[in-house]
C-alpha cells in the first residue's frame, strides 16, 4: 500500500462494521416487586435512561425488553412479582426465557439477571425464592441487588444464606437517600455490582457491558488495553519482514481499527463521520486521502530513537511499539475525558485535540 494514499473512506467504513461486530451486545433480565427500585437501578448503571417508563417493547404479556439506539445492552423487565398471578409470570418467564436462550445467536441470549429486593423491608418473600428457583434452572446467572441500602441490621447474610445459589449479593443505592436535614446516604455499591456482573457474563459480552455501563471507567480501559494488545500483534505481523518506510502504510488501518474499536468500548457514538473526523482531524490531514507518511513519521516520533527511521526501514518491533504507543495515548485521553465529562456526550474534535495535544507531549 503506497504510503501516500491510504484511502480513509474505506478503512473507516471496515473500522467502524468490524468495532460494533466485535463489541457485542449484552442482556440484563431485571425483576423483583414493584417499588424495588428496578429502573432507578437500571439507569444509575447505564448510559442513556434506558428504563424510560413508558419506552420498553412487550416481549410477552408479562415482559418488556428495553434498549436505547446506539447502546449494547437490552434490559429485559417483568411485572412486579406482587402482584396475584406471580405464579402466571414465573411460568411465562421460564418459556420465554428458554426459547431466547435456545438461539444460535449468542448476543440474543439473556446473560445475567439482577433480581431486586428492598432493604426497608427486611422480608424475603416466597415469589422472590420461586423465581431464583427458575432462573436456576434455567442456566441464567443471578445478582441479588438489595435496593436502597440504608441499613443492613444483618439483611444481607441473611439473603446470602437464602439466595445460597446466586452470583453474588450486592447493597446499592442508586441515588441519594435523604434521611432528614442532616443525614444523606450516597449512592453506593454500584461499583460492585458492576464488577460482579462483569464476572459472570460470557467473555463475548464483557465489551458491550463495559460499553454500555457508566460507573466504572476501570472496566473501558481494560477492555482496550486488549484491543491494543492484539493490534500491536498484528501490526507487527504487517511488519513482519522490514519494509521501507515509504511502504509503511500496511499498519495505517490496524491503527484505525484499533481506534474505531476503543472508542466503541468507550461507549461513543461511533459513526463513519465521527471516525473520519477523529482520525483525520488527530493526524492533521483535511482530506479523504489520509497522508501516510505523515501519519506514520509523526508517531514514529512517540518511540525513544525510532525517529531516524524515516528513509529506512520499519521492522516489526517498531510498528508493534508505535501501535501501543498510540492505542495507549488514546486510551489515556478516553479515560481523562470520561472521567472529567462522565454525563457529556464528547465530540470527534474534542477528543482529536485532546489526543493531538497528549501526542505532542509525548513527543517532547
């Protein structure tokens, strides 16, 4: 590939289908009696109100199943189990969930459920041991999530020792609870239970939860720092024998699409526009035809010693460490901006200058 036209266009567009393909989707079953605090819940954890009264599409009589355009992560949601059919819906519950999870199709199945309990109350109630019951047999992990944790006085062993099957059992509170004028309970535990989950979901699953969660940061950047790992790798297969530096354009869409993919883990809204302008605007090119000589001197510069290389030879050692350099830059900035910004939806220009200004130190 002629290092002086790599065309952007289409490595985007094969950047952009291969990011969302291998980021997945992931299936959250939630259920437990009105009042537990269930789409509180669901939307402290993710991006985007997913749990919007109103918005979910009935799956049964019984459930719903609730997505949001652009997030990897469906919730699924039943009746409350108070209510005098609960029998009806824990019979409706196991079909349904057995003919989902019968698919070929992995990212349809239901991965997890979090079954919701109130603190306040301090009463297992037998609808609630006859669902676990259900899930257990039909294969679904379980998170118990004891809602609007003020006070324990001991609740939580005690649902650990009935729950004895669960995952694991997990105080939240999803917002602040306000006791009187002097006394505030944060939110708490939605960490944990996030870190919980992301241990009994299916490896395929385990980007778009991360993906589509909004506590937890730790969780982006650990999927990405294998998706650069594994760039690195095949960049260094591209550069497997020594090529001349003017040929050194074969890594140029390994860098794009180890980008597309980052930022899909990341959450963002990973369009072909939003891509070309990130990629584009951070190399400083203008043009659909990205400057590849350009762009592979420029982070040749972020490795000690490697600058000389221009004119010579790019072996694999050197583009393996130019694509970690860059995936780690890029994460770091993700990470930073994330963090700073967690409820702001950032822009392809803000994150290029941010990365751009991050390169440009890296290199002094």
């Amino acid at each position: 590939m002629p290092i002086e036209t790599v065309n952007i266009a289409n490595i985007v567009q094969s950047a952009v289908e291969k990011a969302f393909s291998e980021r997945g989707f992931v299936n959250v079953l939630v259920i437990g009696k009105t009042g537990t605090g269930k789409s509180t819940l669901v939307n402290a954890v993710f991006n985007g109100r997913i749990a919007e009264t109103g918005q979910g599409r009935p799956v049964t009589q019984r459930m719903k199943r609730y997505t949001k355009e652009g997030s990897p992560v469906s919730i699924y949601d039943t009746k409350g189990l108070e209510v005098a059919d609960y029998k009806g819906i824990l019979n409706d519950l196991r079909t349904k969930v057995r003919e989902i999870n019968r698919s070929d199709r992995p990212e349809e199945h239901i991965h997890v459920a979090w079954l919701c309990i109130a603190e306040g109350a301090r009463r297992i109630e037998a609808a609630e041991l006859e669902l676990m019951k259900v899930l257990e047999d039909i294969d679904v992990p379980v998170v118990v999530a004891i809602t609007t944790a003020v006070s324990d006085q001991g609740f939580q062993a005690q649902v650990r020792e009935a729950f004895h099957s669960a995952s694991n059992v997990v105080r939240v509170n999803s917002e602040p609870y306000v006791m009187d004028e002097a006394a505030v309970i944060p939110v708490k535990g939605l960490d944990v239970l996030v870190d919980v989950t992301m241990e009994v979901v299916p490896e395929g699953q385990k980007s778009a939860l991360a993906a589509a969660q909004r506590v937890k940061v730790d969780h982006k950047v650990a999927r990405s720092h294998s998706v650069v790992a594994t760039a690195a790798a095949l960049a260094m297969g591209a550069g497997g024998v020594p090529v001349p530096f003017s040929d050194a354009a074969a890594i140029v869409p390994v860098q794009v699409g180890m980008i597309a993919s980052i930022s899909a883990i990341f959450g963002l809204n990973v369009t072909t526009g939003f891509l070309t302008t990130l990629v584009t605007s951070s190399l400083g090119s203008t043009t659909g035809t990205l400057a590849g000589r350009a762009l592979v001197g420029s982070l040749l510069k972020l490795i000690p010693g490697a600058g000389s290389i221009v004119g010579g030879v790019v072996s694999a050692s050197v583009a393996g460490a130019l694509t970690t350099a860059f995936g780690e830059a890029y994460i770091a900035v993700l990470k930073q901006l994330t963090t700073e910004n967690p409820d702001r939806e950032l822009s392809a220009h803000e994150i290029a200058q941010a990365l751009k200004d991050r390169l440009t130190v890296s290199r002094s």
